[in-house]
C-alpha cells in the first residue's frame, strides 16, 4: 500500500484531500468558471486604393488596448478607398445584438459607425467589414471602437493619414 505523501510531485492532492470528505468530492470538484469576457481582434485587413495612395504598418505603434489599421500616404485629399476589416469575436461571450464599429476620436474619415450585424456574434465568430473611407485635408488620425451605445469592448482601431496632396 502507498500513500501520496510517497510522490512529491502529487503534492497537489494532499491540498485537495484536505478540503474534501472523500476522493469522489475530490474528482467533482469543478474548476472556477472564467470570468465572461467581451473583446475584438483584427483577423485581417486591406486598403483598397483607387488611384495613388499606399499603407505602411508600423508595428511599435501597437499595445495591449490600440491596434494600427495602417500609416496611409500619397492620396489626394477628398480621394476614395476601401478599408476592408475581419473582426473576430476572441472573448468568452456573445457580442451584444445591435453592435457597431464607431469613430471614438477624429473625424472617422467619412465613416462614423458600420453596423457590425443585427444579431449578437458568438464567441470565435468572425465579420466581414468593408469601411468607405474619404482622404482628410490634411494629416489627420481617427480611431474605431465597437460598441453598442455607449458600451465599448475591445481594442481601438487607429487609422493616419500623412502626406495628403
């Protein structure tokens, strides 16, 4: 017969043993549950210019709370282009119904908000957004948070503009 106080590496056990009555309570312990979650992340994206214009990346710019959506140059000022976007669900919940990607600083370039879908996404999912987006005057930044109301989750998403013609 062994013990097991015998393994060392089995410490863990003896702290459960402990807590509960019998090995069956040992076993049904469950596990704390994470705590719900609601975030954003950027799967992908592409500017697409009709005409001059080009994006540059600049990967310091980036934290924890701020993701870049690119450096854009050489574009004529009022000039057109698309930014498509894939944003995934990365939390532990649904999104809320009803949520939309919207300016949280700056001018949004022509696009104040882009409704995400009329039902909430699941954890994992992932949303196709093509934002139509209009040159400033002048060098400009503007970010977009998503949100539904006044609630935002996620990361915000920071677009320059530089060297407008």
């Amino acid at each position: 017969e062994f013990k097991v106080g015998d393994f060392p590496f089995m410490d863990w056990m003896l702290a459960s043993e402990a807590e509960a009555d019998t090995f069956s309570e040992i076993s049904s312990q469950a596990p704390e549950k994470e705590a719900k979650k609601l975030s954003v992340a950027v799967a992908m994206q592409q500017h697409h210019f009709f005409g001059a214009g080009e994006v540059k990346y600049d990967d310091d710019a980036e934290n924890e709370s701020l993701v870049s959506l690119g450096c854009v140059s050489g574009m004529s000022a009022g000039s057109l282009w698309i930014l498509e976007l894939a944003l995934t669900n990365d939390g532990t919940e649904a999104w809320p119904a009803d949520v939309a990607l919207t300016c949280c600083f700056g001018s949004g370039m022509g696009c104040p908000s882009v409704s995400l879908s009329g039902e909430g996404m699941k954890a994992g999912e992932t949303v196709l957004l093509q934002m139509e987006l209009t040159a400033p005057e002048m060098p400009a930044q503007t970010a977009w948070v998503v949100a539904k109301g006044e609630q935002c989750f996620g990361l915000a998403m920071m677009l320059s503009v530089n060297d407008v013609q």
